[in-house]
C-alpha cells in the first residue's frame, strides 16, 4: 500500500525538472502513506509526470520501485495497493513467454496488462488498488479503482488543461494549477451524512474514481467513465447448505491471500461477527499466534474489549488491548485534517487511528472484518426494515393516534420491557415511516439522519438536491438497502475511515471479507440465507461457529464508536465551544451559527444528544481552519 499522485497537462510546457519538481511536492504530503521510499517520473514531451511513495510489502528490494515502466516500454503506472494473486497470475504471464525483473505484484500487473489489456488483466486480478496507468503508444492516462473501492483515487480536471491525480485530494494543494473551491453541494451532503457520499470530493471539479471503474483521459481533454465491473443481479439456484460451504471455501481462501507479504502481518478484532471469522481463520491457517489488536473504552455500553479478549483467548492469538482515555484524545484530534484532508465525521475515526498506531509498532499488515454487514445483512436497520414492509401500510397507521397521544415516558417504559432505548427522536422518526404512503419512502428514511437534518446548516433545498440525486429509483427491499449501503457508504466512510487511519501509520489494512468472490456469492444468495427470524449473517456464523463456541458470539450488535455525547460535555467541551463560535460561523458564511448555537445548548444541558450532528459541524471546521478556506 502506498501513495501515488501525478498529473498530465496537456500543453506539455515544462520542463523534465520542473515537472518532477511540482511531484514530488505532490508526493511529500503523502510521506505517511509510503514511508519507505520515494520515486518520481516524468514525459517531457507529454508534459505528463508519475509520482510514488512506497510502503514495501511485497518484494523488499528496488526492483519493486515505483513508477514502473514495462518490459516493451510502452506502460507507465504508478500503483497503490495489493494483488493478492499476483503469483498464480505471474505463472500464466511465464507459460506465455513473459520475463519479471523482481517479485513484485505491480510488475505482475503490469505485465499482465502488456500482454492481454486492462479489463482482461483485472478481470484475473484479486485485490484492493487505485493506480494511474500511461499507455505511451496511444497517449492515454487511465485512473482506475479496485472493485469495492478500498483504495481511494482522486482527480480533478482544469479547463481542459490538465488532469491531476492523487491517492488524496491535499495532494492538488501542491499543483500550481489548482484554486481550490468549497462545493456547496457535496457540503450539504457531508453535513446530511456526515461523509462526502458518492466518491464526492469537498473541492468544486474534483471528485474519487467510482469503485469498480475506469476514467480514461485523451489529450485533447475529454475525460470518458466506464464500469468495468458491478454487483451481480441474478440469483443463484442452489441450497442454503451449498451456500455456507461456498461461503466458507471463498473465505479461507481471501484469508490466506491477504496473509501473503514478506512483512509481518496482524489483525484487528472487535469480538463481532465478522472480525472473529477473519481472526478464526488467520490463526487455522498458520502454526504461529497471530497478533491480534482492540481498543476498550472505560465506557461499559460501548466496551467490546472483553469480548474480543475472550476470543482471542479460546482461538490462542497474541492479543494487545489499549483501553482508549483522554490522553489519547488530545493527541489524536489534532492529527484528523492532516490525515483524513477533507471533511469526515465518523467518530470512530478516533479509535481506529489508535488501534491502527498500536497495531504499527508490531506489524506492517493487519486485517479487519469490515464488509460483513454490508454483504451479510449485519445492521439492525436491515432487520427492522423487512419487519415494517412485512406490514401493510394501513395496518401500521392504526397505531398513529396512539404514539402521537400517549406521553413518552409510557414508550420509554415500554421500551424498557423490550430492552430498546427509546427517544423522542425515535418516536418522531417512527411516526415519519408510518406516514410513509409507498416501500420506498420507508426505506428512504433509513438513509436521512434525522439528527442532521435537524440542523438547518444549509438552505433545504441543498438536502432535497442531494436526497433525490443519490437515493436510486430502486428501493423496495433489504436487497436495494444493501447495494446502496455496499454502493456508497461502504467505501465513502467504512473505507474511507480504515484507509485514513491505517495509512496515517504506515499500516496496510486489509479487508478479506470484500475479495470480490466472496461479495458476488453474498450478492447472489437469497435475502433468507442470509436474514432469517431476527438471526443475521447467517452463513458467516455457520463458518465462525466451527471455530469459536456461539456463547463467545451471541448478543446484541454493538457499533466501534467511543461516548463522544460525554466526551463533548466533559474534556472536548473547551475545544468545541472555541469551533462552535456564533460569530466565527456566522462570518464564514456557509454554517448557520444561531441553529448550531441552539443545538450545542440543549446537548450541553442534557436536553439532546446532538454529538452526531455536532462532530459533523466540528470536523468540518477544524478541515476549514487547517487547511485556511
């Protein structure tokens, strides 16, 4: 894993010197992406330049250097990632005639390229990456993105004079080209989810390769997209039983790709479902303890740590657990604009970045369970979705009168009996879903956080605008809930987060669960296999349970998040209150600072818990501030 960035000015004006100058600039910024190593190429007559910093996984020595040229010198790449099956692949390259400097995968690609093309090459290729790929003969730049979108790739265009290109969008700060512009629109969209959705950039003109595509630039300016791979639609016709054996062969079989590297190579593990199986699996499949990390809170509602330190325990690993305190706060929050370098308000941004530094000073690979929700029907709005459309609307508003009548305390008592915390907030947002006349204004509201709309930062028409452009007209089911989850939030926070947080260290993460074989089977199975009588992920716990007792497993889903209502109350107050200033806000111009005022009031008295909405406000004011726009 690595940083790459580049660019391709069309009028090819510079100099060899000055286009490598402008570069490595580009690349300084991304030092803590790859601190092993630096490398930079240029084609004068292009006025195209390559640049590369190097995290050495695979392959320790120069000839693994990037940018890489291939053997007929007719391709450039710059490349960030892994291609786990860069072995049996390279062995197919040889039966053809094919000769390898070194050993390493971006070689492997980019031979492979050389000898059947780009989509064929990835069509073979197991992975995560995002790379930059100059075809010399024909005078073509392509950006290309992994499947899931593990990797992130930035670009921007610039009035049909150049196209940059970076693994972060600080890079383009460096180019002297760029003015960089706030987007009101992926604003309104940052502060309604609290992440940039759809590969949206913060910049006006800029915006991520979409996963699973390939931008193709010409000299002339125009900039083409195409999809070179998406989510299966159809279903397969075989048995639930099939399907867990399936299930289970892709998995060990993405587990023992991603432990390939000549560095060592660890884990995270929450205690959940999904971690569990990757952790089960590493440690089957190696004589070694494998190294295993979490993160506790002194916060017991939030806590899994003992949980992950039971299972760590039964399946024998080497476990470090770090109980997260104020100490670790202050010394991480300045560090978020530097490493996340535009707006990201997932607070479990902070326990990540720490358990990502803890994990550095043992290994240089870790793997983490992320994806399994998302394939597997994890999250609980999955199962209380297919519960209410299981209902008919009119059924549902016959008890309208009573949540609209009965005071909350009668809710909150019931809820106590069901052992489900109940808010005022919940109450209006089910009352919102049972005035809903049609499937998908149901659905719709699982993806409008009502805490964030509660804040008018932005005029309602920027939240319409966003809302019906990226809720697809599909959206019926669980199924559409999952491919919008998998289309977006997936790679645009989940990812987003693990990638910010792991690369701020130096550490490859790794995600198994998203190996691309195992994403279509998930994709391809009926919605019963996986979500049956309140019980999720079933395949998943099939594979899990041979390994790890259920007792270690069974109870309710609990989220990687930290108390961020307390913390903002207590030791964050101070830091908030200076963020959160009416005047400041108001003067800037873009958030509303009377609303914000009000909304930080009635959380500090305990009226509210708006830490959501807040954190969103807070973030995008410390990325505004440090990076001065």
């Amino acid at each position: 894993m690595c940083g790459i960035a580049g660019f391709w000015e069309f009028k090819g004006a510079r100099g060899a010197a000055e286009l490598l100058d402008i570069t490595r600039n580009m690349t300084a910024v991304l030092a803590h992406r790859g601190p092993d190593g630096e490398g930079v190429w240029a084609e004068e007559s292009a006025g195209l330049a390559f640049g590369h910093r190097r995290l050495s996984i695979i392959d320790l020595s120069d000839a693994g250097s990037q940018p890489m040229v291939s053997a007929n010198q007719r391709f450039v790449i710059t490349f960030n990632g892994e291609i786990y099956n860069f072995q049996e692949i390279r062995k197919l390259l040889e039966a053809g005639g094919a000769a390898f400097h070194g050993h390493s995968d971006t070689e492997v690609l980019l031979e492979a390229i050389s000898a059947w093309g780009l989509e064929a090459a990835l069509a073979k290729c197991i992975g995560m990456f995002a790379f930059a790929l100059w075809d010399r003969k024909n005078r073509v730049l392509q950006l290309v993105r992994d499947r899931m979108g593990v990797k992130p790739l930035y670009y921007t265009a610039i009035e049909n004079r150049a196209v940059l290109f970076a693994s972060q969008s600080k890079s383009f700060l460096k180019h002297p080209y760029f003015r960089p512009r706030i987007s009101l629109e992926s604003t309104a969209g940052y502060l309604q989810y609290g992440y940039l959705p759809k590969s949206r950039s913060i910049y006006e003109n800029t915006a991520q390769v979409l996963p699973g595509h390939i931008v193709t630039i010409s000299g002339d300016g125009s900039i083409k997209h195409a999809a070179y791979w998406s989510l299966p639609d159809e279903q397969l016709n075989i048995s639930e039983a099939e399907a867990a054996e399936r299930t289970e062969e892709i998995l060990e079989s993405a587990i023992k790709l991603r432990m390939r590297a000549d560095v060592p190579v660890g884990a995270f593990i929450s205690g959940g479902v999904d971690s569990s199986a990757v952790v089960a699996y590493m440690q089957k499949s190696v004589t070694r303890k494998v190294k295993t990390f979490c993160i506790g809170f002194n916060n017991a509602a939030l806590d899994e740590s003992k949980y992950a330190k039971a299972i760590a325990n039964h399946l024998g690993t080497d476990h470090t657990e770090v109980i997260m305190d104020e100490k670790d706060l202050f010394s991480l929050i300045p560090l978020l604009p530097e490493y996340y370098d535009e707006p990201f308000a997932d607070f479990s941004m902070l326990p990540t970045m720490l358990v990502s530094k803890i994990a550095r000073e043992q290994v240089v690979v870790s793997l983490s369970g992320d994806g399994g929700d998302e394939l597997f029907t994890g999250y609980d709005k999955y199962k209380a979705a297919r519960s209410l459309l299981r209902i008919p609307q009119g059924a549902l508003k016959i008890f309208l009168p009573l949540l609209e009548n009965l005071p909350i305390g009668f809710w909150q008592g019931v809820g106590k009996i069901g052992g489900v915390g109940v808010t005022q907030r919940r109450l209006d947002r089910l009352k919102k879903i049972i005035r809903a006349d049609s499937k998908k204004e149901v659905l719709i509201d699982f993806y409008n956080n009502l805490w964030r709309e509660s804040l008018p930062m932005l005029s309602a028409e920027y939240k319409t605008l966003y809302r019906e452009k990226y809720i697809p007209e599909r959206l019926e089911g669980v199924e559409d809930m999952q491919r919008i989850d998998a289309g977006f939030y997936l790679p645009d926070d989940i990812l987003t987060k693990v990638d910010r947080a792991s690369m701020a260290y130096g550490l490859e993460a790794r995600e198994p669960l998203l190996d691309h074989r195992l994403v279509e089977l998930a994709f391809s199975l009926p919605l019963s296999y996986k979500l049956k009588g309140g019980k999720t992920k079933i395949p998943l716990r099939k594979a899990l349970y041979k390994h790890v007792p259920a007792k270690l497993i069974e109870r309710p889903k609990q989220g990687f998040g930290p108390p961020l209502h307390e913390w903002l109350r207590g030791p964050l107050r101070d830091w908030a209150e200076n963020l959160l200033d009416e005047k400041k806000l108001e003067g800037e111009g873009i958030l509303d600072g009377k609303q914000i005022k009000t909304v930080w009031r009635r959380h500090l008295d305990g009226t509210e818990d708006n830490s959501f909405a807040l954190w969103s406000v807070l973030m995008f004011q410390m990325w505004r501030g440090y990076y001065r726009l």
